[in-house]
C-alpha cells in the first residue's frame, strides 16, 4: 500500500484515543456560543457607529480595503490547510504534533505578507496593488488581520476537541475589555487609524494568548503535546490527498473574491469602499450568531461521518441548516428594515449613500450561512474533488456579473457602473442561487428531499416576511402617523413587536424555526417558576 493510499485510509477511520476531554452537548456548546456572540454582537454594534463616525469614510475605506486585502493574501496562500487542520482536529481527540505544524505554517504566510508589502515598495508598485493607504498602514493592518485570524483558529480548536464553553467566554471578555478601550479613545477624541489599529492589535494579541494559555497549557495533552518532526510526513501526505483539490481551487477563488474589493477601491476610491465596507460589517455581525457555530457543525459532522454514523450525520445538517437559516432569515430582514436609523443615526449623514447597499447587503448572512453550511458538508465527507469543480464553474457567471455591475458606461464594453450596489447585488442574489446548486447534491449525498428541504425554508422566508410586514409596515405606519414618538422609539417599538411575533409564531409553530416542541421545554420552565 502506497503512503497516499495508506492516508487516504487513515481519513475514514476516528482515532478514538487519546486524552478524555469534557463532554459538553451540541446544545450547551450551541447556548454558551449563542450567549457569548449576542454580548458580542452588542460591543461590535457599538464599535460600528463609533469607529466610521471617528476615522470618516475616507480612512475607514482605506483601513476596511487593506483588512480585505490581507486576508485574501493570507488565503490565497492557505492552500487547503486550514480546511485539513479542523477536519482532522475533529476526528482525534490528541492532535497537537498537527498544530505545530500548522502554526509554522502561519508563520510562514505571514512572513510571504510581509515580505511582498515591502518588495512592492523596493519595486515602486505599492499603489498598483494597495491603492490608496500609506505602506506603515498597510503593514500595520496586515499584521492585525493575522492576529485576528489566530484568535479566530484557536476558538476553532476549541471547537474541534469540545472546548467551546470556556473558549467562547474568554473570547466575550477580551471583546469587551476592547470595546471599552476604544470607547475610551472615542469619547476623548484621540480615535485616529493609527491608535484604532493599535488599540485593536493589542486587544487581539491578549485574546490570542489568553485561549493560548487554556487550550496550549491546560489542555496541552489535546492540542499541543507532540512530535511534529516525527508527525510531520503522516499529516503532510493526508492533507496531499484532502487538499489537493483545494489548492488550485484556493488560488483561484480568493483571486476572484478579492477582485470585487480592489475594483471598488480603484474605480470608485475609499469613500464607496467605506459605504460597502459599512454596509459588510453590519450585516457581518448578523453572522455572529450562524457563522460562530459553524464550527461546532463542522465538528459534529465530521466527527459523525469518520465514525461511520449516516443517520446522525443526517440529522445534524438538517437540524442545522434549518435553525441557523432561520436566524439568518430573521435577523437579516430586521437589519434591511432598520437600515435607515442604523446609517443615519448610528454611523451619521456622511455615509447616508450607505442606506440602499445595507438594505441589500442585510440579506448577505441568509447567503453566506445557506452557504457556508453546504461547503462545510462537502469538507466534512471529504468531497473536496467536487467543491473544486463545482467552484470553477460557478464562478464564470461570476466574473461576467463583476465586469457588467461594476464597469464604467463609458468602457469599451460598456457595464452599469453601480459601485458598492452592484457588488451587493451579486453576492446576495447571485450566491443565494448558486448555493442552490450544493445544496441539491447535499441533500442526495444524505438522501433527503431537496424539494421539501426548500419548501421548508421558503415557509420560513414567509413567516418571517408576515411579521415584518405587520411590525414595521403596519405598527411603523401607524405609529409614524401618530407622531408622538421620535424615531428611535418608532424603531424600538416596531423592533419589540417583530421579534414577539417571531418568538410567538415559532412556540406555536416550532418547526417553522427547525426546533421542536421539547426544545421550547426549559424556557417555558424557567416562565413557569417566575
């Protein structure tokens, strides 16, 4: 038997030695998430009007650009690695020798970040490829977007070995702690790109070292403890056969996903940057509650999977693909009705452009989560071979899409010129339509009904549809009618009402929201005792 043969054969197979780690549920790991995101979803609020508001659309532009620009550096050279390293940190429970390897590897991509900023400069290309900030503000945010996406792994190695609760609260505090800092240098008027960006990089190396210390020191016997030199040719040959596939897929999407960026900031300047970048963020933080929990999925079901258990493999990408499209669905048109009052009171009139791209931008997490949860079932049963194929094609509508919405109507070939809408436009409605395509043949590889699956959440677009239609249509007009209440007040009433109808629909009807009955148990006990 060949060593790839013989990987190959090691990725079916669970290793179920190694060090006992606490069993925490899907559920408790799914609350303690769901808690610590809502905490941080109201610090990222918070920071969302502050920051834009201080730096001006000019310099958030920049700052929001070189951050996009940096992680597609990073993953343009991640070459199927990150994939690997969670996939096979979720199949055994002592995996340390596999993240010092991959550690080193982080180094290494940092290294080839830095090292291509500064030949840039030697070379005088810097405002070819950075359009726009200065060559400090470009290594300085580099560096941050590296620190942020280390936090953001060793969450996902919490993830992996069932570590969620605690890494999930570690991470709520160091949130806070910066929210509280940059409020500070907020409220005293020293909030500039440079002491934002300092501030930031500071906060996220104390959470790095902070989740460093709980799961490289306490639960080192799972995560860190052992020899990579003598690991090293095992894992590089089973991520030759994972990844492969992925590798020239990974170049080739990060270059197509990075174009939308650099053709705003080179057609349109910073300041449409800034109005898309906004609209992203906000609409990022929905995310918080889908996105973060998607590791506990990946989890699961490659865990599920390598164990040979179809059944709960099926019932955990059902489960999870209604609940979490539900919250999407749910939070998504709540932001596209508030757009208005978020811009214009939270951000201010300087990005009032922003309002119709939020509006649109808002239902970016249904697509992004509907998404992520379908490529995830592909890299979790290790179908790499058919994400990759499935990417290229798809993505030749995609490139057409960018030059028509984006273009110049004075090119040669002429396009629509819109901007920020227009990138906005086909991430949200171009990717809620692909993403149709991953979902079919997920639903055949688990052998489900696609066709119910689909009705069940297009029941869930309705119901939801219904409540904003009677809170901010008919409670919002009525009350606006009135006129006895300003505008924050109309948005907190007609906020209240939306969300009641939805908590109130899904008790009476909990399959609208992927939940059961018995699922609404211990919430009606804790009403029952008050």
């Amino acid at each position: 038997m060949s060593p790839v043969e013989a990987a190959r054969n090691e990725t079916l197979v669970a290793d179920t030695s190694g060090p006992s780690l606490p069993a925490h549920s899907i559920r408790r790991r799914y609350l303690a998430t769901l808690i610590s995101q809502g905490m941080q979803l109201l610090i990222s609020a918070l920071t969302a009007s502050l920051v834009p508001r201080a730096l001006g659309p000019a310099s958030f532009g920049n700052y929001s650009f070189i951050l996009n620009m940096a992680a597609s550096l990073r993953n343009f050279t991640d070459l199927g690695t990150h994939q690997t390293f969670f996939t096979f940190s979720s199949k055994e429970p002592a995996t340390g020798a596999l993240t010092r390897l991959y550690g080193l590897w982080l180094l290494i991509q940092l290294a080839l970040s830095i090292g291509l900023i500064l030949g840039s400069q030697v070379f005088g290309v810097t405002a070819l490829i950075w359009p726009g900030p200065t060559v400090d503000q470009i290594l300085m945010v580099t560096a941050l977007e590296w620190l942020i996406y280390v936090a953001l792994l060793l969450r996902q190695l919490g993830d992996t070995k069932g570590l969620t609760v605690h890494s999930q609260a570690l991470s709520a505090l160091a949130t806070f702690l910066s929210a509280a800092g940059l409020l500070y240098l907020g409220i005293s008027g020293r909030l500039t790109f440079y002491s934002y960006v300092a501030w930031l990089t500071a906060a996220t190396l104390v959470t790095c070292l902070g989740l460093s210390l709980y799961l490289l020191k306490v639960h080192a016997a799972a995560c860190w403890t052992g020899n990579m030199r003598l690991e090293r040719g095992t894992y590089l040959a089973r991520w030759k056969v994972y990844a492969s596939p992925l590798v020239i897929y990974g170049f080739y999407s990060v270059i197509v996903s990075a174009l939308d960026t650099y053709l705003i900031q080179r057609l349109y300047g910073s300041s449409e940057q800034a109005f898309f970048s906004l609209s992203l963020r906000w609409s990022s933080m929905v995310m918080l509650f889908t996105t973060s929990v998607l590791t506990i999925y990946w989890r699961e079901l490659t865990h599920s999977l390598a164990s040979g258990n179809r059944a709960r493999a099926r019932d955990i990408y059902v489960r999870f693909n209604h609940v979490l499209f539900f919250l999407a669905v749910l939070l998504g048109t709540w932001l596209c009705c508030n757009a208005p009052f978020v811009i214009q009171t939270l951000a201010g009139p300087a990005y009032a452009a922003a309002i119709p791209v939020l509006m649109v931008m808002a239902f970016y997490p249904v697509q992004q989560t509907f998404g992520q949860l379908n490529s995830t079932a592909f890299l979790a049963s290790e179908r790499t071979r058919q994400y990759k194929n499935l990417g290229i094609l798809l993505s030749i509508p995609h490139l057409l899409l960018t030059y028509l919405l984006l273009a110049p109507r004075h090119a040669r070939i002429p396009g629509l010129e819109l901007g920020a809408m227009g990138v906005a436009l086909k991430m949200v409605a171009f990717g809620l339509i692909t993403v149709q395509v991953y979902a079919w043949l997920n639903a055949r590889f688990f052998q489900i009904s696609y066709a119910r699956a689909l009705w069940d959440k297009l029941r869930t677009v309705g119901f939801v549809g219904l409540c904003a239609a009677v809170a901010f249509f008919g409670v919002g007009a009525w009350t606006r009618a009135e006129g006895s209440l300003g505008y924050g007040a109309i948005t907190a009433l007609t906020s209240a009402v939306y969300f009641a109808l939805a908590v109130f629909g899904t008790h009476r009807w909990p399959q609208l929201a992927g939940v059961s009955r018995a699922d609404w148990a211990p919430i009606e006990r804790v009403f029952k005792n008050l």
